[in-house]
C-alpha cells in the first residue's frame, strides 16, 4: 500500500498543499459507514438470541433449556453450540474473505472492495430478515461475514489514504468510533423490536443491517478511489485529478511526487510475506499478533455480544436485559470520544495501563459478587440493587476497554509498520483480530456453563498479562513519524537486539545523532 501523505523519506513531517476540503470529510463519513456495519452486526447478535420468539422458531432445544433452568443451573441455560455458531460463523467467513480482500483491493482499488463487501452485506441482511430455516440463517451471516471482511480491510485503507496528514490519527478513530455507534444503534433496535412480540421482531433486526449496508454501497458508487490506489495502478492522470479535488488545490505536486515514489518503493519488495518474517520485523510481526489477540482476550465481545443473555441469566427480564445492552452500548460510544481527545496527548501507553487496571478491577468485582450471591450451582438469585450494581461494574469495564485496547487495538498496530510490509502487517490484524472473535464467539456461552463465575477471573487473569506486556515490551509511539518507527524498537530495552544499524535509513541516522 502506498502511504500517502506519509512523513517522506527524508524524516521530516511534510505539509502538503491544500486545505481540509468538504469533499473529502463527505467523503470519509460515507466510506466510515463500513464501522457502522461491522458494529450493529456485533451488536445484532446477542440481542435476536435472547428473543423468545427467535429460539422458538431456529433453536427450539435452547428455549425448552431456558425454560426448565428456571430454578435450576443458571449458567448453562444457553450452552448451545447451534446458537454460539449463528454469532461467530461470520467471523470465519470474515477471516478467510480478508484474504481475498487484501488481493482485490490493492488489484481493483479500495472503492471495488467496499462495493463488494456493501453488496454482500445488503445480500446477507436481506437473506436474514426472511429466513425460514437454521441453514438460511448461516448462509446469511456468511455473506454478512464477506462483507465485515471486505468492508474492514478496505475502509481503514481508503480512510488514512484520502486523509490529510494532520487528520489521520482522527479519522482512523473515527472507523471505531462509527463501530460503537453501530453497536449503539442495534441494541436499541434490539430493545424496540424486542417488545413488538408480533413474531417477526428479530427479523426487522436483522434486516435492518441493510440500511448501513445500503449507504456504503451506494456510496461506494459515487465514491472517489485514493489517489495512492489509482497511483498503484498506473492511473497517475486520475490521481492528479483527485488530489486536486479532496485537497481544494491545484497544487499538488509534492504530495503526487510522494506517492509515486511511496509506490515505487513498495513494488521494490518482492514478497512481503517473507519479508515480514525476517528478524529486523519480528517486534512488527509480534505486535500485529499479541495486539489484536489481548483486544480480544479483554473479553469485550462477550459484553457486545451476549450482554442481554448475561443478564438474563443473572435475573434481568426480558427489557431490561436488552436495555441494558443499550446502556453498556452508550458507554462505550462516550468513552470513545475520550480516547479521541486525549491519545496524542497522554499517549499510547497511558491509556493501556489505565484501563488494563480498570478492567481488572470491574472484572475481579463481578466475578466475586456472581460467585458469591448466584453461586457455582446457578440457583441464587441477585437482588435487584446487586443485579444494578454489576451493571454498573461493567459499565466500569466497558469504558475502560473503549478508551484503551478498544480503539489502541487498532490504531498501534496500523501506525508501526514500515510501509514495505504495512498491506501484510495490517491483513495479519484483521486475521487475529476476527479468529479471536471468533474463538471467543463460539465458546463463551460453554464456557459459561463451565466456568460459572470464574470466567470473569479468567478474563481478569488475561487482562493483567496483557497490561504485563504493555509494561514491558510496547514502545510509546505518540507522535512519532511513521518512517521513522525503526527508532523507536531500536531504543527499546528488549527488541533493540534485533535492529541492526543497517536497517536505520539515513534520515533516521541523522535524527539519531
Ligand atoms: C473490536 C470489536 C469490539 C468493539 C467494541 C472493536 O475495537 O475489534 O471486537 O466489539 O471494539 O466496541
């Protein structure tokens, strides 16, 4: 991938030419819309598989379950893996799609791939919104999954290559700031649908993901590729052009001059697949692993996903178990905004042990007062006050992660590759990322039903190595130029070892002295 308006080999931050123009904010808020799919499908899910109606008509043994565990063992009542793998097949579909994503988008251009996946997505949705039987339903989230798939790899790309340079770090937020929001918007269609009890309330649900769907298509149509991706293909007449048109200027020679010679630079190496596995890559490659894989083991998805389930099983009814989801999810879309304003501030680092130690804490005292008051047996019951207070708890939680491995979880990673092996680096992201979620997706609900309380010191555990790893191993990189990354692993206590002085460029030899 071709870095437009990256800082330029020779170190220093270059301002372009041009203005932040109207043309290009449009731009990017129609092509953010894939956030808002990717977050209302995360969002969907849980909330449709708490419906009576929903189980009674796809999973009839899981509602049977539910309703002899009145009384009984609690945890276990939605241990199905028929009903685990509704959630978590798209993100199988999501992660081999990737993949094919990463060929069609550097081939075809960022705009082919969000068609592709708007278009998928739209099918999926619709396939859905009237499916009659268990195997309709997968084949719909299936094409869901392509869609997630595409529209992830491609949206982030497209975002920080229309960006102006002093925008960037902004708008890569702005993917998961527009992925809480669609997490937002489903819970309270979830809420809304869920007391129609008509029947078809999950349906209108999930159909409704066509709406965002529909937005990113359309506007995948009308949407300008990047200039770096018309660069790529040969196309250097209609990047000039649309640089001149998303910078307001007629000027743009330097910044056009950068990308061809970003270009240039990238078509050098041959295989970034090999190259990404040579030692001088290994703090990159061990990164684009543990980053998304801790985002993950947070265990975030297990609120975004079966929030409602959860407190179901914890003694909620029916609305208050899907309000709930609507609490958490206006939480997290707050707590975004925090991590907005303050990252280039305070940096990196004080966000992860921030909220690392938060989520701890959240995590500890849910566990405890479920273990205590619900019992490893499933048959004690919260009073309403405890039943609020772990709500509140993971509110606690829930604004933690949003404004650390939330939105960091993607951010670092995408800003530490050199530009020879960012396009790979960044399908290795997305790859862990959704096989995570996908782990995570399919075995909560068992582990659950076999851990019981202790689930929620599981996570804690996990959440205290991660902040380990942070402690140690990651670099701060708040305002560091991009190309001049290497600096950063070379100063650092642990990976400097695998720096050798030949992989400094020159330009970053002359900041060193
Ligand atoms: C994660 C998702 C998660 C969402 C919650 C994203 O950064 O990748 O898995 O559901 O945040 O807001």
């Amino acid at each position: 991938m071709a870095g437009g308006g990256l800082a330029p080999s020779n170190g220093e931050v270059k301002h372009y030419n041009g203005r932040v123009t109207s043309f290009v904010i449009v731009t990017c808020v129609i092509a953010a819309t894939g956030g808002l799919i990717f977050g209302y499908d995360i969002g969907v899910s849980g909330g449709v598989t708490s419906m009576d109606e929903f189980l009674e008509k796809f999973f009839p043994s899981v509602l049977q379950q539910e309703n002899k565990a009145s009384g009984k063992n609690q945890w276990c009542q939605f241990d199905s893996q028929m009903l685990t793998s509704f959630t978590s097949s798209l993100y199988v579909a999501g992660l081999i799609s990737t993949y094919f994503a990463s060929m069609v988008t550097q081939a075809f251009g960022r705009k082919s791939s969000m068609l592709f996946g708007g278009a998928a997505f739209l099918l999926g949705s619709a396939i859905n919104g009237v499916a009659m039987n268990v195997a309709m339903l997968i084949i719909g989230r299936i094409l869901l999954g392509v869609g997630v798939g595409f529209a992830n790899q491609a949206v982030p790309l497209y975002l920080s290559e229309m960006a102006p340079p002093q925008l960037r770090g902004a708008l890569n937020m702005g993917f998961q700031m527009a992925t809480t929001i669609g997490i937002f918007v489903a819970g309270l269609v979830n809420y809304g649908t869920g007391k129609l009890h008509a029947g078809y309330g999950w349906r209108i649900s999930v159909a409704l993901a066509a709406v965002p769907a529909l937005i990113m298509t359309l506007g995948a149509v009308a949407l300008p590729d990047t200039p770096n991706s018309l660069v790529e293909r040969g196309l250097r007449d209609q990047a000039k052009a649309t640089l001149r048109k998303i910078r307001g200027t007629d000027d743009v020679e330097a910044e056009l001059q950068d990308m061809i010679e970003a270009s240039e630079e990238a078509k050098k190496v041959s295989d970034p697949w090999s190259s990404i596995l040579r030692p001088e890559h290994r703090p990159h490659l061990v990164m684009a692993i543990a980053i998304p894989m801790f985002q993950q083991l947070t265990g975030i998805n297990v609120i975004m996903f079966y929030a409602p389930v959860l407190f179901k099983t914890i003694g909620f009814g029916d609305s208050a178990s899907l309000m709930s989801a609507v609490i958490s999810g206006l939480v997290n879309v707050f707590a975004t905004t925090v991590s907005i304003a303050t990252v280039d501030k305070f940096g990196r680092r004080v966000l992860f042990l921030e909220g690392g130690i938060q989520m701890v804490v959240s995590q500890v005292a849910v566990g405890a007062i479920l273990g205590t008051f619900f019992g490893d047996a499933g048959t004690g019951k919260l009073s309403p006050a405890l039943a609020n207070l772990v709500l509140a708890l993971i509110c606690v939680y829930v604004a933690a992660f949003a404004w650390s491995w939330g939105p960091l979880g993607w951010l670092v990673p995408s800003e530490i590759f050199p530009l020879n092996i960012r396009s790979a680096g960044q399908s290795i992201v997305v790859g862990v990322n959704f096989l995570f979620t996908f782990i995570i997706a399919q075995l909560f609900l068992m582990a659950l039903c076999h851990l019981k309380s202790g689930l929620f010191y599981l996570f804690a555990a996990f959440v205290v190595v991660m902040t380990l790893f942070v402690v140690f191993l990651v670099p701060e990189t708040k305002g560091v130029p991009i190309e001049e990354m290497t600096l950063v692993w070379k100063k650092h206590w642990f990976w400097k070892k695998y720096i050798l002085d030949d992989h400094i460029t020159p330009s970053e030899h002359q900041r060193e002295d």
